[in-house]
C-alpha cells in the first residue's frame, strides 16, 4: 500500500492486496525498481531487436548454462515459441504454414500428471499433445505416474518433442526423460515457468539434458510482468527466434546478429512467423534483462526467510481467532516457501471459507487469498507478494469478515 496517489485509484479502479502468490490474474508480482529504471532509460532510444536479443541470449546463456536463450511474452508465449522451433527447425515451409502442421512431426509426448492448463501454449502452435501415463501422483496400479517405458511406447514419426512440466508435486526425473527422448532423437522441452527460487534452478534443468527451458520473467524474478525467457541448443532458440522476430524489408540486408541467428543455417530471409503476434519490446527486453542481472545476485535463503517471517505473523496472528485454524506448510525447511493454510470452521467462524473468500474480494483494495482449498473448508494465504503492513491489513479483513 503505497503513500504516493495510486494510477489506478486514480480512475477508481481497485488495487489488489496480493496473498495469492504469483498468479498473471492478479498481476503477478511487482517489478523490481532497477528493471522499471532500465524499461524508462530503454524507452528513450531506438534499438535493433535483433541485437538486444542476442545480448540477452548471451546472459540468459551464462546464468542458466545453455548454449542460447530468448526473451519471450511470458514464459507461456516461451512454450509455444518451443514447439514451434521443435516442429519447424529451420524450414521455413513448415514455419510458414504454422499453426497447420502438414508434412511436419507436430506431437508432443507429456506425461498425464504433467498436463495442466498452459498446454494451450503447446497446441497454439499447433502441436498435438499425446498424453502418456496416469493422471495422477502415485494412482495405484503404477510406481509412478508414468513409467518410462510409456514415454517410449509414444513415441513416434510425428513426434516433435517430449515435454516435462516441473512442480513442487513431481517425482518423475527429468533425466531419465532426457535418456529416452534423446536416444530417438528428439529434443525435450521444460516447463519450470514457476520453479524459481531457488536460483539453482536456473541452471539445473540444462544441466540435466533439457533442449529448451521455459521460466517467468513476471514471477519471482520480477522482471515485467509480459516476459518470460526460453534457455536452451541454439539452433531452437535460432529457430524460435526467427519465427518470433520482426522480418526485414529487403533480404539483401538481413543480417541477424550470428551469435542468435546463423543467417547460413536458414534459406534467407524469414517471413513474419507465428510468433510475430507475441512481440516483446525493448522496454520488455531491457526490463527483463536488468531483472535477470538483480535475480541471480540475491540469496535465496534470505529472501524466502523473510517471505517465511511474514507466513508465520500471519499464522500466529490468525492462531487466537475463533473458528480459523491457520497452519504452516514446510514448516522446518528453511529453503522451502512456507504458506499458511487456515481452515475455517463454518458453525465457530459464522463464514465458510468459500464465503470469506468472496467477502474479502469485495473489499477496496480487493484481497485474493488462495482459494484452492476453499471446497475444503480452507483459505491460503502466500505471503511473497505482502509488506509486512498488507499482511496485518489482511489478517485485520479477515477477522472483519467473520460472521
Ligand atoms: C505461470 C506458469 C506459466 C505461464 O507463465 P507466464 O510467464 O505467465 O506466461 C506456464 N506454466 C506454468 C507451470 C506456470 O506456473
């Protein structure tokens, strides 16, 4: 809750008290101030996207560990730049035609468990998914959700890639996924959109054999809230990055920066691709690349620490209330975000939790708790995007909420 006017009060348009976490449909998280400085010194001068890309492909290459990277809109817009590139590889036939995949292999083996709703990335493209396994953690009937042999089994002709979605919830490894698709020759995309912190990640998934790997640049590394990055073999990142940049005007001048583009690996100049309509600007790009820059310096402990601080306030100060029973999870691992779960008991509390949740909606500022629990009879409350003074306003909306 700044002091300064807010722009959307302003024209009465209500702010949002952010206990949901990073979720796009409450904005996500705030922008670190360094990256909006960069966004406004890039405003003021004209650049070649192309050569703002290929910086940006160099330090996404040196702090995830691969051989390129690209700036995309978002890391789902990084999804369906990765099965474009996988699909079409330099063959601008193929790239024109997008998202029609006739005379392409166009199928994306996922496990079932991994499958969530930003497929629609994949299929935007055009890409076909072919669901393998059960859908379910640990669904009798199986050792895991899906047995490698089922990944195998799936692939075939069509088959342009495998894709692996990383979370919290996932016990499958990445490298025995790697193993088989590698030895049919096909590249594996990586979904780690939200896997960040710890930093760690940036670079594991590359190490573990990933060909291209999609994180958020609006989630935890608060870069601008539309930009993403894909890391990963350079001659996809090439191929995404020619069917998401601006062409040019006379093919006798293309001349992509060779570091991003090998202009010799391609049949001349490209046409506007299919990622023409997901454009990231300079202001994006810069704001991206100054967030990366801030990102990998930080230390994980300390910031997930004082997100952790702030979930246990908020839990003891919702502990002596009548009808809540707030609880931490990860409570002893101080690497692990903890975020509160408070249960409501509907007869004590005279609300049920679905009831709350809307209740505190309605109020100006708006507050969005977590409401995945909320058939339940619970609450969530994930404290990264709170001050700490949001966070005794929201225990105060709370309690006012109760019947
Ligand atoms: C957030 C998220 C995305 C989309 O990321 P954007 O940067 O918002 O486009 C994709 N996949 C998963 C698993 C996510 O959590």
């Amino acid at each position: 809750m700044p002091d300064e006017p807010s722009v959307y009060g302003e024209r009465g348009i209500p702010t949002v008290i952010n206990a949901v976490g990073t979720h796009t449909r409450v904005s996500g998280s705030l922008i670190r101030e360094g990256a909006v400085e960069a966004m406004v010194r890039a405003s003021r001068e004209f650049v070649h996207l192309a050569d703002l890309q290929a910086y940006a492909s160099g330090l996404i290459a040196e702090v995830t560990g691969a051989e390129a990277g690209l700036v995309t809109d978002g890391a789902a817009a990084g999804l369906t730049m990765s099965a474009a590139a996988c699909m079409a590889g330099n063959d601008y036939a193929i790239m024109n035609r997008l998202p029609h995949t006739e005379g392409a292999a166009n199928e994306i083996v996922i496990p079932r468990a991994h499958r969530n709703q930003y497929e629609v990335a994949f299929r935007a493209a055009g890409a076909e998914l072919v669901g393998v396994g059960l859908n379910k953690l640990g669904a009798p009937g199986g050792r895991e959700d899906v047995e490698p042999w089922e990944i195998e089994n799936a692939i075939g002709d069509a088959t342009a890639a495998v894709a692996y979605v990383d979370g919290p919830e996932n016990r499958l490894a990445l490298p025995e996924v790697v193993e088989i698709a590698h030895a049919n020759d096909l590249p594996v995309i990586v979904d780690a959109a939200a896997e960040l912190p710890p930093t760690s990640n940036l670079t594991r998934y590359v190490e573990e054999g990933a060909d291209l790997v999609a994180f958020s640049g609006g989630k935890s590394i608060r870069g601008p809230q539309a930009s993403g990055i894909i890391a990963g073999r350079k001659d996809l990142i090439a191929s995404a990055a020619v069917q998401m940049l601006p062409s040019g005007v006379d093919a006798a001048v293309w001349d992509p920066p060779a570091e991003l583009i090998d202009a010799d690996d391609f049949p001349g100049m490209p046409r506007h691709g299919i990622g023409r309509p997901m454009k990231v600007g300079k202001e994006e790009l810069m704001g991206l690349v100054r967030a990366l820059e801030l990102f990998v310096e930080e230390d994980d402990r300390e910031v997930v620490g004082e997100w952790n601080a702030r979930a246990r306030h908020v839990a003891e100060s919702l502990a002596g209330v009548e009808g809540l029973d707030p609880e931490l999870t990860n409570p002893n691992d101080p690497d692990a975000k903890s975020s509160v779960v408070v249960g409501v008991d509907e007869e004590r509390a005279g609300v049920s939790a679905l009831e709350l949740v809307r209740a505190l909606h309605a109020e100006d500022p708006r507050v969005f708790v977590g409401e995945s629990r909320v058939h339940q009879g619970a609450f969530t409350v994930d404290t990264q995007n709170l001050t700490d003074d949001e966070a005794d306003y929201l225990v105060d909306r709370v309690r006012a909420n109760l019947g």
